[in-house]
C-alpha cells in the first residue's frame, strides 16, 4: 500500500498541530491548510485521498470549500469528512447534501477519525 | 292669463304628483324612496306659502325680521343628533304615529291630555291651512287678473276644488294602512319633489329679479336706496327689536320639533337615524338657499310698485308687471307646491290625531271591542278620511269667513303661538322625571287661554280691521314687543310655571312615573323586555288574543304573538299573559288606535293592579344594579382583553428572548468547544511515549493557552450577563478622563512596540468626569486591542481623541487597520458578533470586547459607535456625560 495523503483544514493551529501529528504517527503523508483557499490550492496540487475539513473558518467556509473540490475532477477520489463544532441536523443534513463522506462533531476523538478515515480509504 | 289654462295646469301638476306618490308607495323598499335627501326635503315642508310669499311682505316692510323664523331651525337642527334621536328611538319603539301620542304617552298614557294636544294642535294648524288657501287663491287670482274674491260662492271657487283635490290624495295616500305609524313612503316622496320644486323655482325667480330686472345685487341696492324709508329696513331696530328677534327664534325652534306636519316628516317618517346625520347639515343649507334672494325681491317691489298692493306677492307682481306669464307661472306653481305639501302632511298627521286622541278613546272604542277586525279596519279608517275632509273644510271656511284681511307672516306667527304651549311639556318631559299629567294639562290650558286673550281674541274682534291694529294692546301693555312677542313671552312664562309646580307640588300614579322614567333614560330601557316592568295584573292570553284579533285580523294576530313566544321562549300553551305581554299588544294597538285607546282596550280584559311606588322603585332599582353590574362586567372584560393582550406581548418577548438565548447559547457553546477540541486532541496525542521532548512541551503549553482562552471567555460571558443585567454596580468617581486613558495606552504599549505601531494622543486639556475607572480602563483596552489587532505590524497608527460637547465627553479610537465592512457598522457591538455569512469565521477574540464596551457605556449613560463616515481603518466613539 503507497503512502495514503491527507490534507487537513483548521483555522485553529493547535488543533492543526495535534492532529498532523497523530497521522504522521499512522505514516501518512500530511498537508495542512489554515483556511479554505489554501486548502483548495493545495488539494490541486497533491490531490489527497482524505480531507478533513473544519467548517468554521475566515475567507471561504467548509461547504463552500467542499463544494469547490467536488468541481474539480481530479479529486474524483477524494474522501471528505467534515470537522465541525456545529452539531445540528440542518448542518449535517446541509454537508450531506452537498456530498460529504463523513462527519465528526468537535471535540472529537483523533482515534476515531484515523479509524473512520482508514476505513474509508481502504 | 287664461282661467281654463291655469286650471288645466294645476290639474297636470296634481296628477303629476299622484302619479310621484303612487310610483313611490309602489317601491317602497327602493332607495330613491329611502334615502337621507327626501327625508331632508320633506323636512322642507317647514317653508309653506308663509315662506314662499311672506317672507318677501315682511321683508318689504320690516327689513330682515323675516329671517329669525329660519334661525330657530338652523339653531336646533345640531341638537337633533342628539334630541330628535332619542324622539326618534322612543317613537319607533312605542308605535307612535303623532306629537299628541308622544306627549300623552310620556305622561302615562293620559287620554285627556292627548286629546288636550290634538286640540292645541288643531287651534294652530286650521288657521295655516287656511292661510295656504288664501295664498293659493289669492296668487291664482292674480294670475288670471281678476279681483274677485270669492264673491261668486262655492261652487265657483277654484280654491274650493283644489282643496278638495288635495283631501282626496290624503286621504288616498295617508289611510293605506290603519297602523298609523307605519311611513307613508308616497306622501313623503311627493312632499321631497315639491319642496325641491319649490326652491328651485324661488331661485330662479331670485335670479330673474336680480339678474335680468336689475344689473345685480349691489343695483337693486341703489335703487332700493332711494325709497322712503329704506334706512329702517336695511337696519336692526336696537334693544327692543333684539327681543323680537330673541322671541321669534325661540318660536320658531319649538317649532320645528312641535308643529304635527314636522314630528310627522321627522319622526313617524324617518327611516333610519343614521339620515339624521345629513339632514343636519342639508336642512340649514336648504333654509339659507331658500332665503338668499328675498331681500333683493322684496327690494325689487318696492322699487317698482307705489300703489296698494300686497307686497307678499312681489315674486309674482314682477314679472307679471314685466309680462313674462311663464316665470309668474313658475312662481304660481312653486307656491302651490309649498301650500300642497303644508295641507297633505298637516292633514296628515292631524287626522291621526283627531282620530286616535279625540274620537276613539272618547266613546268609539267600547263600540270596537265588539266588532270584527275588517269593520274595525275600516272604521279607523273612515275616520281619518272624514277627519281629512272636516280639517280642510273647516281651514276653507276659515279662509273665507276670518282671513280675508290677516296677512301670512301674522297667522304664522300665532299658529307657531299656540303650538309653543306644547314645548314645556314636550321638552322637559323629555330630561325631567318629575313632570306630571296633570301639570302638564293646567301648563297647557293656562298657556292657551293667554294665547285667547291677548292673541286670537282680538284677531276674531277685529276681522275687519286693518292689520297691525287689531291686537294693539298685549297683556300689561308692554309697548316694546310685537303682539305675537308679548303673547308667547306671557302664555310660556304661564304655561311653565304652572307646569313646573303643579309637577313639583303634585304626584303622578304609577304609569307615569314609569312611563317618565323611560322617556328620560330611554337609553336604559331600550333593551329591557318590553318595557314590562310597567304594568301589573292578571290577564289571560285568550283575551287578549281575542282582543288582537278584532283589530289585527286574525293573521297578523297570529303572526304578532308567535314572533313574541319565540322572542322570549314562551310556551304557545301558556295560559296566563305577563307584563311582556301586555306590553306587546299595547304597542301593536297603539299604532293603529293611538295610545289611550290601547290603554283602555287592554284595561278590559285584564284586572290591572296599581304598581306601588316602592314596587316601582325596586324595579327601578333593579335595573340601576343590573346596569350597574352590567358596567362592571364590561369594565372586567375589557381589563381581561387589556390583560390578554399584555400576556401575549410578554409572551411575544419572551418567545424573542428564548430565540436571543438560544442563540446565543449556540454561540458560546461553539466558542467554548474550539480550545476544548484543541485540548482534548492535545490530550490524546501527548499519550504517545516515543513523542519528542521539546514537541511534548509545545503540546503542553497549547494546552495552557487554551485554558487560558476558556477562562477569559468563561470571565467574559459572566461579565457580560452582569452588565446585561445591571447587576453588576458601577463605581462612579470623579476623576480625570485623562490619566484613564493614559494607563490604558500604558498597558497595551508592549504590544503596541511589539508591533511597531504607534499610539498618538491627540489632545491637550484636562477632563474631569464621572465614571468607574476600571470599567472604564476595560472599554480603553478593549478599543485599544481591537485596533492593535486589526493594524499590520509596522505600518499601523493609531490615534486617541478626546474633547467636551456639552455636557458629555467624547473619545474617539481610531486605527488605519482593514476597518469594518460598511454594512456591519451597527452589528459590531452585538455579542458574538459574526459576519453576515454565518460560517466566516470572525477575527479571533472579537466576539465578546465590543458588547462588553456597549453595556459599560450604557451603564454611564452614554453612547458608544463605530464613525461610517471614516474612509480607511476603523473609528470607534464613546461619549459619557460630564456630570453625574
């Protein structure tokens, strides 16, 4: 199995930090974005298998982000699990609308997201 | 002119009128028939050939006297809103169908004293009526200029065919229904198309003087100028004139409610109330129009004739003189238009009167109880066509035998004389409780014999006289008033004063306290049953069937008790008839025998027991409490609904607030979950052994920050709902406003060079205010940081001001940082303030500072906002007073 990459989206650096670092731990290839536009330049460029994707963020917010990388055909395979705060059901409703693969509510378990997120690529 | 044209034309013109009345009576429900204007000109049959004519005589003599008989009406028409609606309401209620009926009920249903107000009635009218033939004969002589009188007899009269062509459609049109106070509809029709003829054809005669005799007003003027005694007419006469005037206006406003053709066209045909509303303003307008051009006319004759003419007709001398044979036409035809109108509406309702007030309840009734229903019909209205016929007869012979010489302003004058005695009774029967039948029988006697004395009894002595010197001499000789003035002035102080001690010295029986009572709080009674709580007794529904029956007919009769037993729920079987009952078929009867009768009929078949003073107090009582608790139930009812709706706005509120607190729950549940998510992840990854060192303290120190941050927010919240609450007690000091803002720059100055951004203070003087200082350093910070934040290192400035308007102090913070989006000036002090797309994320730490600020400043008194007008960077300003 080649190295899997990810890319992970949080305006909060410690957040970011502590979660580039458990899946480097699982030998992942890591890139990490601060908001929504860099993400999009980046998921250009490495065209990830995984993105963990906060909702919440300056400039381009996660369904918009979302919404952009389902346009672009190169990430085809591309899984999305959305990162957020907001635990509604109209916002979760909301992503699954717009094609999100999966959902995990803040504060979550890093454990759990590498298991739904191995999951999900294997 | 031709008598056979003339007589030709005065046929057309009364089959013209059959022709309005029969189209009338057969659409009765049609609004042409029904509407605010015809009532409004059938009130118009106030103006009769008095009008039409002398007004112009007098005018011709006397100047503007004639106007004070239009002033009485134009004064009392705002008061019929007022007083003519409750007449109205208490009429339509109690069947009544004449003036007679309406006083005699008032004061329990006397008999006397109706028959006393038909005869008062009959003394004033028969001479009016006869005054109108006289108008009607004389003009119609005139015109087909010949002198004759009447000397030919009466068979050769026209005035004796026109006045039996004019009984003929009365009592035609006036006896359809034996229920007298149903309405006439055709009778009022034709009366509202004659008085609009009437006026138009006075109009045009004004115009045609005016205008075409003369080169308008102001050249009748100079000419009129010219004439003998000119001054005296163009001119009040002072003091003594002032209480003809006086007089005369009060004559004339008893007048229009008192006279029976008035009480007839306002009451008994008065189809809505709501028609009253126009009438009030229409009705005066009327009487202005009808009264613009008569000085001129009058002036006009003057001018033109020196001879011994009769000035009241001037209208119809002129052209005449002139010979335009079609205006004096015209002028002929209104003025037998004002006369045809008095005599049918006068006739009218004094038939009624003589029929219900002086002939039934006097012997007839016995005879009816015994009949059938059809011969009953019949009866009643047999006597009312003959009574017809008898009034106009009589009113014909009058004219033939007294009033030869009297002019038309003088018999107007004592017919409004005698029909004023009527006002005492009528009046303060209305707002006066105490007012009795018998007070009101000696105040109208005593008023009437004054009237005999010194007003008819001359006339009668001095047919042949000249006018002006028959009644030469008033009761004790007062010099200054007219005859008619001295006469009304001693017959009303006479007939009041009587009728107010006998009212005061004597007690009336139970019926008329009871009936007084619901005169004078009619409003009360209107929606008590019946009015039952006036009779007492025992009586048995098969009689009073019986009785119903003779003068209904058996269906009507029918019809009547069983829309009655549904009304109030009684059964059909009942035996025994109640006060409710007695009541109903008193009502039902009064319309057709008028209300004494009714009385009377109703006493024969049931055992009346007198209603005690106390009963009748109780019951009087009783209604007082049950209006009473009425009010209160109102009153509580309408506090319920003011309490309902204040419930439903608190509830509005608070459903608000709910969705405020809900969301701003949301917003703090958000913001506390952001450094736990970052904690808790920390946490988790700190738990692998092979973690380098120096990352292990990295992670360590996050997880310190972010504790820090939750505590700040933690702190921030409750500080917020503190200040939101007003709990938290600000410690207002005196101090220099200044050296606050000095410490604050002091704190954040680290940062500040950190940064490379400089802080300017851009003011000089001194400012002493009240304030809490450390609240105050919170707002400084606060503003000072946002504006740090927001400035890019190295090329941020920021500016302080500070300067008194008033009596508030002004500071302003002012950065060259990115600034605020131009439509979110007004959010940015909300709490958890965001930008408009919910998911942007804002500016870290911003969500709290700004609200935090707005509630100190508040707690000040003083305001805080952020300048739209600033260009670049963004400009917050605060002001607090200076004082306390």
């Amino acid at each position: 199995m080649s190295e899997k990459k990810i890319l992970i989206v949080d305006d909060e650096p410690n957040i970011l930090m502590s979660l580039e670092y458990a899946f480097k731990k699982k030998a992942f290839q890591v890139y990490v974005a601060r908001d929504g536009t860099e993400a999009l330049e980046i998921a250009d460029e490495y065209f990830p298998d995984v993105v963990l994707l906060d909702i919440m963020m300056p400039h381009l917010d996660g369904y918009e982000t979302l919404k952009r990388l389902r346009a672009n055909k190169k990430l085809s395979h591309t899984k999305v699990v959305f990162l957020s705060a907001k635990s509604k059901e109209a916002d979760l409703k909301k992503g699954l609308e717009l094609g999100v693969d999966s959902y995990e509510t803040k504060p979550f378990s890093i454990k759990r997201i590498i298991a739904k997120v191995e999951d999900l690529i294997s | 002119m031709g008598n056979i044209a003339l007589i030709m034309i005065i046929i057309s013109y009364l089959a013209l009128l059959f022709l309005v009345a029969f189209l009338a009576e057969k659409n009765r429900e049609s609004k042409w028939v029904n509407n605010p204007y015809v009532y409004t000109l059938s009130l118009a049959v106030y103006c009769t050939a008095w009008t039409y004519y002398g007004s112009v005589g007098i005018a011709s003599k006397s100047g503007i006297r004639f106007l004070a008989i239009y002033l009485g009406p134009v004064i009392a028409m705002p008061l019929w809103i007022i007083l003519m609606r409750k007449i109205i309401r208490i009429s339509k209620q109690q069947k009544i169908s004449s003036i007679a009926d309406f006083i005699s009920m008032r004061y329990g249903n006397n008999r006397l004293l109706g028959a006393l107000v038909t005869i008062t009635c009959l003394i004033a009218v028969i001479p009016y009526i006869a005054l109108q033939l006289k108008a009607v004969s004389e003009t119609f002589e005139l015109l087909i200029g010949d002198n004759g009188f009447y000397t030919k007899g009466i068979l050769f009269d026209t005035t004796f065919y026109i006045a039996l062509l004019i009984a003929i459609f009365v009592a035609f049109f006036g006896t359809r229904s034996s229920d007298a106070s149903k309405r006439k509809q055709g009778i009022a029709t034709a009366v509202a198309v004659e008085s609009l003829l009437k006026l138009v054809f006075f109009l045009i005669i004004g115009i045609y003087v005016t205008f075409y005799l003369f080169d308008g007003t102001s050249d009748i003027y100079e000419h009129a100028a010219k004439t003998a005694n000119f001054k005296q007419l163009a001119s009040f006469g002072g003091l003594q004139e002032g209480f003809n005037w006086l007089f005369t206006i009060c004559l004339s406003f008893f007048a229009i409610f008192l006279l029976p053709r008035q009480f007839h066209v306002a009451v008994v045909e008065n189809q809505h109330e709501t028609h009253l509303k126009k009438a009030i303003w229409l009705f005066p307008l009327y009487l202005l129009l009808f009264n613009v051009f008569v000085i001129f006319i009058a002036w006009a004759g003057n001018i033109n004739f020196n001879g011994p003419v009769n000035a009241d007709y001037y209208s119809l001398l002129l052209p005449l003189q002139k010979g335009h044979t079609t205006f004096a036409v015209m002028v002929f035809i209104g003025g037998f238009s004002a006369v045809i109108s008095m005599i049918v509406v006068s006739t009218l309702a004094l038939s009624t009167m003589v029929s219900n007030n002086l002939v039934i309840p006097y012997g007839f009734v016995k005879r009816m109880a015994t009949a059938t229903p059809e011969s009953n019909s019949s009866s009643v209205k047999n006597l009312r066509r003959i009574a017809i016929f008898m009034l106009i007869i009589v009113a014909y012979f009058f004219y033939v035998k007294f009033s030869k010489e009297l002019s038309l302003y003088a018999i107007g004058l004592i017919s409004f004389v005698v029909i004023s005695q009527l006002a005492p009774s009528f009046f303060l029967g209305l707002f006066w409780r105490r007012g009795t039948a018998k007070a009101a029988k000696i105040g109208i006697a005593v008023g009437l014999l004054i009237v005999l004395y010194t007003l008819i009894g001359p006339m009668l002595a001095n047919t042949n006289a000249p006018p002006g010197t028959m009644h030469a001499s008033g009761l004790f000789n007062l010099p200054y008033l007219t005859p008619e003035s001295n006469a009304f002035f001693w017959s009303i102080t006479g007939n009041l004063l009587c009728f107010l001690v006998v009212s005061v010295r004597s007690k009336g029986n139970y019926r008329e306290r009871n009936y007084a009572e619901m005169f004078v709080n009619n409003s009360n009674y209107e929606n008590l049953q019946e009015n039952a709580f006036v009779w007492k007794g025992e009586a048995y529904v098969a009689d009073i069937r019986q009785l119903l029956n003779r003068f209904l007919g058996e269906s009507r009769t029918l019809r009547a008790l069983d829309i009655f037993n549904r009304r109030y729920g009684i059964s059909e079987k009942e035996e025994r008839a109640d006060a409710r009952l007695i009541n109903f078929s008193e009502k039902l009867l009064t319309g057709t025998l008028g209300s004494a009768s009714a009385k009377m009929l109703l006493a024969s078949v049931s055992k009346e027991k007198p209603v005690s003073l106390l009963e009748v107090l109780t019951i009087l009582e009783e209604t007082k409490e049950t209006k009473a608790t009425n009010k209160l139930l109102l009153e509580k009812s309408k506090e319920l609904e003011q309490l309902t709706a204040l419930l439903k706005s608190a509830n509005q509120a608070l459903l608000s607030q709910d969705k405020l607190k809900d969301e701003f729950l949301d917003t703090v549940a958000h913001e506390l979950k952001t450094p736990i998510t970052s904690i808790k992840a920390a946490s988790e990854v700190l738990q692998d052994d092979d973690m380098p060192k120096a990352l292990r303290k990295r992670f360590l120190t996050n997880i310190e920050n972010d504790t820090k941050r939750l505590t700040t927010l933690i702190h921030n919240i409750l500080d917020l709902e503190k200040l939101s609450n007003k709990r938290a007690e600000l410690e207002l000091k005196r101090g220099k406003l200044d050296a606050t803002i000095k410490r604050a720059v002091d704190g954040v100055r680290p940062i500040a060079n950190l940064k490379d951004i400089g802080i300017k203070l851009e003011y000089t003087r001194s400012v002493y205010a009240h304030y809490d200082e450390d609240r105050m350093l919170q707002v400084l910070t606060n503003l000072l940081s946002n504006a740090l934040k927001f400035t890019d290192a190295g090329k941020g400035a920021i500016k302080i001001q500070m300067s008194s308007f008033g009596d508030e102090v002004r500071v302003a913070v002012e950065d060259n940082g990115k600034g605020i989006p131009k439509d979110e000036h007004r959010y940015i002090f909300q709490k958890f303030y965001q930008s408009k797309n919910q998911n942007i994320k804002k500016q870290q730490g911003s969500g709290f500072g700004l609200a935090i600020c707005q509630k100190i400043i508040e707690g000040h008194a003083g305001r805080i906002w952020s300048d739209e007008t600033i260009k670049t960077g963004a400009r917050i300003v605060f002001t607090i007073p200076l004082e306390k």
